[in-house]
C-alpha cells in the first residue's frame, strides 16, 4: 500500500466559502481508481491558522502515480496552490 498525507495551510485572506469549495474538490478526489481509503477535513486545531487534511491510501505506488497524474488532481491542485501552501508526506507500506 502506498500513504499520501498533505497539510494545507490556508492562507489568511481567503474566505469561508473558498475553503468550502476546496473541500468539496479535494474530497472528490477520493473516487478515482487505485484509491482504497480517503479523507480529507479542516483540523479542529487553528493555532496556526486553517489546516485542511488530506490523508489517502492508495493500492500501491503505480496507483498512486497515475491518480497524482490526472487532469482532475492536477486542477484541484491548482486550485489549493491558489489559496494555500503544504506540506506532503509519501511512504509505502507492508
């Protein structure tokens, strides 16, 4: 199996209904092929602003390359480069 966790931090100006729409699109992510799990949220812990979650398990690393490679992850992509900046985190697992 293969892991891809990503912390969006929000930045400070961007409004409600933007984050709600980023939401929408990222979990919408979720219902492609190779994918076996997906989650995504906005952290209950604001003490250093608004984090958005996006934790998937994907069935091995060629699954996750061919979603990573999809027109649809690279426009929500764009999307949250327009309002945030992130940390990611890839590890395969046994």
């Amino acid at each position: 199996m293969f892991r891809h966790v990503v912390l969006f931090r929000v930045r400070d100006e961007v409004a409600d209904p933007e984050i709600s729409a980023a939401l929408t699109a990222l979990r919408a992510l979720g219902g492609q092929p190779g994918v076996l799990s997906w989650d995504v949220a906005l952290s209950l812990d604001t003490r250093k602003g608004r984090v958005i979650v996006e934790d998937g398990t994907f069935v091995d690393r060629a699954a996750f390359a061919q979603w990573r490679e999809s027109d649809e992850h690279a426009r929500v992509a764009g999307r949250m480069a327009g309002i945030s900046d992130w940390w990611v985190a890839d590890w395969e697992r046994s």
